[in-house]
C-alpha cells in the first residue's frame, strides 16, 4: 500500500497493490459514488481478478489517479491478458475534499503513479494522510463546524491464521462514535465548540437547513482484505457485511449525501466461512474508522 499527499492543496490518493491479481468483490451502499470500474467487480462478469485498489480525494476528478497506477502496472507486465495486450484492473473510488484545500487541484495520473512507487508492505501510515489528506466528518453546520476525518486501519487474525484487515478513508457526512460508549469523538460542532448531534438534530427537524447548504461533499470509502480464499460471490458478499462497519460508528451513515464503498478482496486460500469473515470485517472497519479519526484529531492514546 502507498499514499500520495499533497499537502498544499490538501488531497491525496492511497493504493493498495495486488499485483499477482486479486478476487474482488464491491458494495456501493452511499447515494452518491464516484467510482470508476465497479462493474466488473458484480458476479457473472468475465474478470475475475484486479490488480489494484485505488481511494482517492478530488471527487470525480480524481479518479484520473488510476491511469498513474495503470501505467505504473503496464510497465511490469501485469494485467488481464486481452491477447493483445495486458490490462490491468484497477477499481477505483473518490471522495470529495474539494472544499477542504484548493478545489482546481486534484489527484492526478502522475500522483497514483507516485502511490505505486513507494507501496510496500508493513505499517500503513494514518492520519491525514493520502485518500484522507482533505478528509473531514461532521458536516451538518457546513465546513466550519467540520472535523478532521482521515486514513485508519485495522486487522484481526482469525483461527487457522486466517486474517482480515481494513483500511479506510472517512469523509462522513455524519458523527463518528465510540462503539463501545456511544460517545461522539468526531463530528459537527457549534461555534463554541459543542457537538451537534446529527442524527438527534435530524429527529427533531433542526437539521434541514444546515444539510441544505452542505451536500455532496461526503464519501467514507473502505477497503477489506483477507487471505481467506473466496468466489467473486463470496467476495461481494463479505464487502455488504462489511458495511456493518459503518452503521457501528457512523452516525448517520449511508445517506443521500455520502458515496460509502466497501471494496473486498481475497489474496489467498485460506479456509474460513462468511459468517466469520463477515464478523470480522464489521468489526475492523469500524475499528479503522475510529483510529482515523482518533489519530487525525490527536485523540489518539
């Protein structure tokens, strides 16, 4: 995995490399996506493997990244062999942090390019950070009463060293909770630094203003892997339950203005069932999206 970041004008993009190939499956759950090669993710299509995942900032115009990681995969030889040449598959999907940094700015060709040269296994660096440079949550006041989101992961290893992770890019629309106390740890503040709760302010019809002024300017984007082997179907299936994550400490997820995205992918053979590996993956995302924010805000302890 690799980022890139552009400090100055606040966005990024992060890839997560596969390059023996991948069986990947998607969940868009969001009303508003931006996504770029999803289709050939849903069962019955003739791919069955990608070769990398990319999450990028600058809305749908950052999805220009992925001809960087495509390049960068040309280049060595990988990609679905199409007889005369070799594609590689690269689904992709795009947050909106055009208002956060300098909205003619955006990830480009040669940034998803730069993600690729320094990918390498090991720690993942969170934080604001590639995807989640220009990332922020709570965005019912409008960007002023706005957090930090960001870059978050987590991994759990599951009996017969079968092992889940995730990696996540929250850009949410709403507050994000403390799964175990239900606390707000990031989200909409008033201007004397209280927080909003969105989903109550909804309930009690005092949200419709501010969420008039602020829409389309979400997006919590998450990425679930396994060594676990898995079908197409499988794979598709693991990503819907991983939505779970979101409901956990997203508060409110899914709505009109986000483009939530899981993307799944299984890189081993494994032996495990969904039950369990739908339990983990909730579980780590949820987890993922809490560190981001923690981090991001310098909650962390």
């Amino acid at each position: 995995m690799g980022h890139a970041t552009d400090r100055e004008a606040v966005t990024g993009c992060t890839v997560l490399l596969a390059t023996r190939g991948a069986v990947a499956g998607v969940d868009v759950r969001g009303a508003a996506p931006a996504t770029r090669e999803t289709d050939l993710l849903r069962p019955g299509m003739l791919v069955e493997r990608v070769h990398a995942i990319l999450l990028t900032g600058g809305s749908a115009f950052g999805l220009a990244a992925a001809d960087g990681v495509m390049r960068y995969l040309e280049e060595r030889g990988i990609g679905f062999d199409a007889g005369v040449a070799r594609v590689p598959i690269v689904p992709a999907a795009a947050l909106f942090d055009l208002g956060v940094g300098r909205a003619d700015v955006r990830p480009t060709a040669e940034m998803g390019y730069r993600a690729c040269q320094v990918a390498a296994d090991g720690p993942v660096e969170e934080g604001t950070v590639g995807a989640g440079t220009g990332a922020t949550v709570g965005h019912l006041l409008g960007p002023d009463g706005a957090m930090r989101g960001g870059i978050g992961t987590a991994a759990l290893r599951l009996p017969g060293d079968v092992v889940v992770g995730a990696l996540v890019a929250v850009n949410a629309f709403g507050d994000i909770r403390d799964e175990a106390t239900g606390a707000i740890l990031a989200g909409t503040r008033t201007p004397t630094g209280e927080f909003v709760d969105t989903a109550r302010a909804f309930l009690e019809g005092k949200g419709q203003l501010g969420f008039a002024r602020f829409t389309s300017t979400n997006t919590t984007l998450a990425v679930v892997a396994t060594n676990a082997g898995l079908t197409k179907s499988e794979a598709t299936r693991l990503a819907q339950l991983a939505q779970d994550g979101f409901a956990r400490v997203i508060s409110p997820a899914h709505t009109m203005v986000d483009g939530d995205i899981v993307f799944a992918l299984s890189t081993g053979d494994a032996v495990s069932n969904l039950l369990t590996l739908g339990s983990a993956a909730a579980g780590v995302v949820a987890q993922a999206i809490t560190r981001a924010v923690r981090i991001s805000n310098g909650l962390w302890t």
